[in-house]
C-alpha cells in the first residue's frame, strides 16, 4: 500500500531522504535561549558543482513553510521544487555555473532538527521540549554545515521572507563569509501586526485538542484542524486584496446563485480552505508554532544596540534588496529601513521594488522583471569575482 | 451568586432586558435565502423623545459584533454604550433633539430572533436550523420595527461597518422612508479578502470540537476557543500596522528580555488574547457564523442587474459617505466606488475621507475630524427639514 502524505512527512522529519550532516555532543548549536541543542542535524539539498577554488556556492534560505526541496520534486508532496522559477540549469541561479545549498532550517520538520525530531535522551518526539530557536540560532546552524562542506566564503546568500530574515542575519553575523546578499520581500524585523497574525495561527493550533500541549505525535495525532486555520489565516497575507479580486472576486462555486448556507460558497472559501488542508499534510504543527516564533523575536537592530546600521557596519558584502509594490507582510518601507542602514554603514547596495499585485507570495512565482533584477546583479557580481 | 457573563448573555438572547416587539404568523419575515421566519422578535433601544409629527427619528444601525446598546450601559458588560462618543444629550447624535432607535439585527444574540434563541417548534435553540439571514433581512425587520413605531420617514439612518451596508440596503429599498443616510466605513458589496478573512474565523468556529455541528446549546456548551481565535484574526483587520506599531510596536510585557517561549510575550500578543476572551463572554459564536455570512452575501449592485447606480435610481434621500485613510478593512476606494454610483444616479452626496490611523475602529472612536463631519451634514439637514 502507498504510504500516506502524513506518514511521509513524518518519516522526512526523522530519516529524510536529503543528505544529512550529524553534529555530535563536540559541536553543539549554541541557542540565543542560552541552552545548548546536541547532537542535531542539518538535512539539505545541493545543486550543481562545487568549483575548484570553491568560490562558486550559493547558500539559499528557505520561508516558513519552505524546505530544502528547492530545485527537485518533494519528497512528501510530489510537486515541483518551490524555488524552480528562479534555480536550475541555464536559469538565474544556474546551477549549471553555481554550486547551490539550500538547508532545512533547524525547528523545521524536513530532516533538520526541530519538534518533530526525536530527542535522544528520551525516545520521544521534542514536541515543545526543544528549546525556542531563532534566525540567529538557524542561521548558525547554517554556518557549521557550509563550513563542513569546506566553504570559506559563499558567493551569495539568498532568500525571502522568513529566508531573509536569515540573508541579513548572515551578513551581519559573518561578513567575512558573504560575498553577496539578496534579500528579498522581508524586513530586519518582525512588525507587530505580522506578530500578531502569528500569534492566531499559534492560538488556532494550541486551540485545537488534538494539540495536547505539542505531545500529540506519541499518540498518533495531529492537530490538523487548528493547523489548517492558522495556514488559512496566514495565506491571505501572502496574497493581496487586488490579486484575490482579480483571481476570485465574489465568484460563486459552479453556480449562478448563493445557496445561503455556510459550505464553501465562494470560490475563495474553497481555494482557502484548499490551502488549509494540504498544508497539513506535509507540515508538522509544532514546527509552524517554532518558527513564527522565531520569525516574530527576528529584530536585527536590538542584536546591535538598536541601531540597525551597526550590524553591518564595514561590511564588504554587496547587497540587493528587493521588494514588491503589493506586499503588505513586507512592504516596501521595510527593506527601504534595511537600505538606509546598509547606506548608513556604508555599504554597497542596490535596491529594487517590483510593481506586481501578487502580494507577499510574488517571491515565488514567475515575475520576469524581479528575475531580471536578480540575474543582473548575480551576473554583475560573478564576473567580479571572475567566476565568468 | 452573581450571574456569570456567559448566563447573563444567554438570559439575554431570548429574554433581552431591551423592548422587543414581536411579530406573530400574521407577519412573517420574509428572507432573501427564498423562506420566511415567523414568529420571530426585535430587541431595541430607544433615546430621546419622538416629536408630534414624528419626523426626529434616527435609526442606528450596529456593526457584526455590536448591538442595541448605543447609549447606555451593556446588560452584559457592564461597560458603557458602544456609540457614546457620538450619541447622547448634547452630543452629535443629539438625543435631546432626536428620537433614536437602535434594533439588534436578526442572526444577533442581544434579544432578536437569532441562532440562540428558542425555536418555538422544538423548545430548543434554532442553531443552524435558522436560515440564513442576509443584510437585507436585517433591515426588512427594521423597517417594520420602524413601522409598528407609527414613523413614515426616517430623519436619518447612521451606521459603520456592517452598520453601513444596512444603511445603504435602507437607502435603496425603502428610498422614500429615509430623509438622509450615512453609511461610514463600509462599502456596497464584501471583498473577496473580506470574505476570505471571515471563513477563516468560521472555520476556527467550527474547528472546535464543542461548537457540536452549532447544537452546543443543549449540551451548555461553546466553542470558546474557535470563536476566540476568529476574534482574534478578525481584531487585526479593524485596527492598522502604523496604530499597532504606534500603540504596541515590539514592546514586551513587563520586562526587558524575552522569554524564549510561546506565552504572551509581546504586548501585542496579550492585547490580542484579551480581545478573543472577553468577546467569547458576550457573543453566540453561531451568531458570529451567522452575521459574518449576511456581510460575505452582501452585493448591493447585484441586486440591481450588477449597476450600483440603479439601486438609488431617483433617489430623494441625501447621503453622506464617510471612510478613514488607515482603514484597509473597507477602504476609501470600496467608499469611492459609492459615491460614484449616487453622483451616477444623481443623487445629493457628501464625501469625507478622514485622516486616521485608526484603522476601520476608527468609526467607534473619538475622532473629532469625523464627528465634526457627521455634525455638519446632520445639522444642515435638520435645519433643511424645520427641526431646529
């Protein structure tokens, strides 16, 4: 019998069909909760070559509910790599020219560790025993596994939203390690309004019985109904009022008239409730409680005495910031906070806003004119560097 | 032993400590879902005197989560009167000088026939055994509350949010029984975000294993939990970033550290958790389902062969459209789009945008700007009409 979705997610969390480096009790993730996390591992994928003098990687970060399944089929869903789009042969982030990784972050429930992993001393599932990570903590993370595979110095770092987050973390935590930095569609801290949309999906799952205080995988159960509405909640984010009008407006379900009932009557109620109900197929409920979590204490400027600037203060990396009109999670005025900073230290910084309706979720998705900036950037900097 | 809030709540819907008429078989409510609902009741408060020719009245109309209790102390609160800022002797609303009605809508829970109240047929509460209640029944039950009152002609009908969609549903059904109208903050139709925004809060509802189907009533039940979390999720969209961000920015409770952990950390989150908690105590959560769908269904202009302007054709009534700049919940544009269909129909309109960053609870707050506008276009008009 075919596995189900569920038993796939859960057999990636523990066994995960990407490559897996172990780090034991001799390497230990410090966490910014002042606790240590030993042993854990970082599951991840790469693409391409590693070129001789190894100054052709490209580290991308992963959002929230993304994983390192970047450029290749899922291996719980089936679908195509998130980022396709944007990475593969002869594309902008051409794996053909650049060495890519992309990691699961550490609390997510893809093979790196998190709640869903289990802990060594007990058996068990963490559940809610892990202690609360952070984008530094992720980011660190991150580091020991390009240092494993031998990497000084990464050619880029890349990514949105919640992966930007960890791109500027990077550049600030390790600028001698970063040639380049995009951070796309994020900001270099959490709004409160965005924590506040993170705290209902929170309350949504935690609302749900089947939570039983994050211990539910011992007995088999998974809060998918709390899950689902917070996925629901979090979804109408990353799109935006225009493009919901544009692709749904008030369309009624295969009918001409409302049936005055409370099924899925309009077309967005039953494309919502759609999204709801895959997520929880392939995501684990306490993983999504962790990682918001660490999205919302994400605030790079208190890192540096509240100063933003001073977190890239003398910094070599170059950088590209990118936002989309749309984008009401990220609007522009965030990544322009994050530019006036990077000016502020002096750095070299291009900034591009993307006009697109497509909202927060832009990111992903085929927009040629954000492709063109990446690509022209990328290319710019790889000749620099001499890697063409 | 005092009663608790919830029984006091429940005391109310079927036996209101407001007036109620009643209206028996001979008069059915008639309802848009195509049945009729009968017997049912409106529960209602009144201020102020009606003058001799009874033509003083003002009819307010409240939003999804208000009620009858514009201007004097909740029977379940305890706290005062949603509308103080704008209703009383002296105020804006003047009830020395007008005689103002304020019905709770049908599909509510403060007295009027909604989803719990008894359905004399079985004892037991309707549940979802009520149809489905839209924004044009509410006012075809208004308007025979006004009726049985003995007033032909309304002064004026006032309402924001849901409110507002009420007064534009009066303005083109009963065009000659409305001297002005004021929808604030609203729009002619729900948007496809605002639909979205609402089945997510419907789904946390329904999520919670003690809503029961909506027959948690006999078993002295209430999905608390799931109607706290549509709250909450509901709460962001009547407030604005730059508000949450001025009120509560990143602060955290009581302390200068965070607590790596999922407790209310941040100021925000509290807030937002009390909200849900204090709405559960006063609110039927089938009523939400209800009230939220009657604002999903509303589509003026589809009532009209889909051309707004044909819904105020002739009309004699004047308006004065009011929306707020931060208010991303009915923007100015959902306002705009108003104004354009009665200047289409060549109808007299006055049109305010005022500047905020309140957010849509703009409408309920002390916002001089607004009363200043409300007060101006009411006086003309009661000057117009020989009231003072």
């Amino acid at each position: 019998m075919a596995k189900s979705r569920v038993a796939k997610a859960r057999d990636e969390a523990n066994n995960p069909s990407s490559k897996v480096v172990r780090f034991g009790s001799d390497k230990p993730l410090q966490l910014a909760a002042g606790v240590t996390l030993s042993p854990f591992q970082v599951a991840y994928q790469t693409y391409g070559e590693l070129n001789a003098d190894k100054s052709n990687a490209i580290l991308i970060c992963h959002a929230l509910t993304g994983d390192q399944h970047v450029a290749n089929q899922h291996p719980v869903t089936g679908k195509p790599g998130w980022w396709e789009a944007l990475v593969g042969p002869g594309k902008v982030i051409d794996t053909d020219r650049f060495f890519v990784i992309c990691s699961n972050v550490i609390g997510s429930c893809l093979g790196s560790t998190g709640p869903a992993s289990a802990n060594e001393e007990t058996g068990q599932a963490y559940g809610l025993g892990l202690p609360v990570i952070t984008i530094k903590d992720m980011v660190r993370a991150q580091a020991m596994l390009v240092e494993y595979l031998g990497i000084e110095r990464l050619f880029s770092v890349v990514g949105g939203s919640m992966g930007g987050m960890q791109v500027l973390e990077w550049a600030a935590s390790y600028p001698e390690r970063v040639n380049t930095a995009v951070p796309i569609a994020t900001g270099a801290r959490h709004t409160a309004q965005n924590i506040a949309f993170h705290e209902v999906g929170r309350q949504a799952v935690m609302a749900d019985p089947d939570w039983r205080g994050g211990a539910y995988l011992k007995d088999g159960r998974h809060p998918g109904k709390g899950l689902a509405v917070a996925r629901m909640a979090a979804h109408i984010t990353y799109l935006s009022e225009p493009a919901l009008h544009r692709k749904f407006g008030r369309n009624l379900q295969d009918r001409d008239q409302p049936t005055f009932g409370f099924d899925a009557d309009f077309q967005i109620e039953s494309y919502l409730r759609h999204q709801g109900i895959t997520f929880v197929d392939r995501f684990d409920a306490n993983s999504y409680l962790y990682l918001t979590r660490a999205m919302d204490y994400f605030d790079l400027a208190s890192e540096h005495g509240g100063l933003l600037s001073r977190a890239f203060k003398g910094t070599k990396t170059r950088f590209c910031v990118v936002s989309f009109t749309s984008d009401w999670l990220f609007p522009t005025e965030e990544s322009r906070m994050v530019v006036h900073a990077l000016n502020a230290a002096g750095a070299s910084v291009s900034f591009v806003e993307i006009e697109t309706d497509r909202g927060h979720d832009a990111f992903l998705l085929d927009e040629p004119e954000f492709h063109a900036a990446i690509d022209g950037f990328l290319k710019a900097a790889a000749r620099n560097a001499g890697l063409i």
